[in-house]
C-alpha cells in the first residue's frame, strides 16, 4: 500500500457493486489484511494498475500525471456510449 497519501480520489461504484464492495470488505477483509475499504480498493487499483503497464508501457511505471490533468467527476450517460 501507498505510505504517503498526497493525493486522493473517488471511485464511483453502482449501488449492487458498492454492496459487493462493502459485503466483501466485512466478511474477508480482515483476514486479508486490509484495515479499511479504502485500502482494498487502493490494492485492487494498484494491481490494475502494475497490468495495464504490463501490457502497455512494457511494465514500466508510467510517467506521472499531474493535479487536474484529469476531468473531474464520473463521464456522463452520452460519454459512456
């Protein structure tokens, strides 16, 4: 997990996933080792995230993106289309 925490973001879940989410967290989370969902979902993130390096930046770190090079919020219903 990340030691430091400069920065933050949320993730937009459905209702049944955002159930999923938290039903997973209470019944393994702690035999998993995580203390807080955010944590599960920072690892879960992280591993997506080592992948799509893997498979696009011929596993390397990608260069970093800075504060606000990313549109805030969730895309739009027209957007997901």
């Amino acid at each position: 997990m990340s030691t430091s925490k400069p920065a933050s973001f949320t993730p937009y879940f459905t209702q049944e996933d955002a159930g999923q989410v938290r039903a997973a967290f209470l019944a393994a989370g702690k035999a998993e080792g995580y203390a807080s969902v955010s944590e599960l979902i920072e690892a879960a993130t992280l591993r997506e995230l080592r992948r799509l390096a893997r498979k696009y930046n011929q596993g390397r770190k990608w260069e970093p993106a800075p504060p606000g090079s990313l549109r805030p919020g969730q895309r739009t219903r027209e957007e997901q289309r």
